[in-house]
C-alpha cells in the first residue's frame, strides 16, 4: 500500500521555470527521500531529510519536510528539459523497518525547452 | 565504485513458469531490498535481505521469495508466473559497513531494473 499522496500527479512547465512538487504521508517516518525516474528505468536517488532536519538542499534541488502536518515538499529551481521525469517521494520508518521505503504515486514534469 | 546492477535488464515468460532475478549491491554495502513497479499499484515493497537473513517482508504472496549470499548478491523468486507479474522489478543497496553518516547508512540505491513480461 501507498504511504501517501503526492501532488500535483503531474506538472508541466516552461525551461527556466521553478517546479514545486508535494508529498503527504501518513505515519511517522525516520526519513524521507525523494527520487527521480526516466522512462521506467532505474530510480536516481535525490535527497535524503531526517525526520530532525527541516529543510535540506542539494544543488538547484530544496527540500522541506513538516513532520506536525506529514508532508514534505521538492522544488527545483530554474528548470532544464533535462528534468523532465516522474519524481517519487519515499518515506522509511526506521526501527526494524530501515531497509523497506514506501512510495507515493509519484508526479509526472515535463519541461518544456 | 560500480553501481547497483541486476540481470537479466528484460525477461519474457509464460503464465506457470518460475523466475530467478539478480542483484549485485554496491561493494560494501549489507543490505538488499526488493520493489515491485506496475502502473496499476505503483512502487510496492517486496523484501529486505540484510546480512544473509529477510530483516523485511511486503504483503506478496509466498510465491515471491528471495535470498541473499555471503557476497551480498541476493535473487529473487517468483514461482507459478500469473499475467499480474508483469512488472519492473527493482532492487536497491543501502547499509555501507563504513558510513560517513546516518543519511550515508539510510540512503537506498537503485538497480536499473529487471522487466519480465508474462504471457
């Protein structure tokens, strides 16, 4: 089963432009982590946010969390056709469940060059 | 360092046939865990090999099955293929033996993927 919801399902948006991608989940988490895929294949790890940490950024990519509300959000700035990919959130609840991420639905971009 | 890598990268099978997928992790890392990809559920978490013995367990019927070796390479098993099993079969590698940090430890890496067709 899915651990939550992410929103928008899909995005598209003009080169240049910003992208801000949101993800809910329902129980309590040690991380979170975001994900990027191309076309079915492999999944390209992002970001990683401890449940501790509130904001966390990695090149043109920011990433928040809000452990009181469950959610947590993926902004890219200045975006590249090269984006384009569905991006997953994934949530790890730590304990005996370090190695099991659950994933959201993900969100479909699409920059436009 | 050599990524994640899993074969066959395409497999095509017949409904009542069984199946053995692989998976190399990083070098050095424990752990092993397994996803099921289907437009339909999305990204489902099948099991988790850590150090040789299942630390995890999805909700998937006992016809998927897996294993891990002394090496950390583990396999998946699928046995009596139903239509329904035609997804991407993804595995990741996580738990470094020397991690520079909890995020280091925690961070799972991705294969690119086993697609098995069942017709």
């Amino acid at each position: 089963s899915q651990q939550g919801e992410e929103d928008p399902q899909a995005l598209s948006i003009q080169e240049g432009e910003n992208a801000t991608m949101n993800c809910s989940y329902k129980t309590s988490i040690n991380n979170l982590q975001w994900y990027r895929q191309n076309s079915g294949r492999g999944l390209v790890h992002l970001i990683l946010i401890r449940s501790n940490e509130r904001e966390k950024h990695s090149g043109r990519l920011r990433v928040t969390l809000d452990t009181s509300k469950k959610s947590s959000s993926l902004l890219i700035t200045a975006s590249r056709a090269a984006d384009t990919a569905s991006y997953f959130c994934a949530t790890n609840a730590g304990g005996t469940s370090y190695g099991k991420l659950t994933f959201g639905q993900g969100t479909i971009l699409t920059v436009h060059p | 360092k050599a990524g994640v890598t899993q074969t066959p990268r395409y497999l095509i099978k017949t409904r009542g046939q069984q199946v053995t997928l692989s998976c190399s992790p990083i070098s050095g890392h424990r752990s092993v865990s397994w996803y099921q990809q289907t437009p339909g559920q999305g990204l489902q978490f099948l099991f988790e090999y850590f150090s040789e013995t299942q630390r995890n367990k999805g909700n998937f019927p006992g016809r998927f099955s897996g294993r891990q070796f002394s090496n950390s390479r583990s396999e998946m098993n699928v046995s009596t293929l139903e239509l329904g099993d035609s997804a991407l079969y993804l595995c990741a590698s996580s738990f470094p033996m020397r991690a520079l940090n909890l995020a280091d430890q925690e961070t799972q890496y991705f294969g690119p993927g086993t697609r098995l067709l069942v017709l």
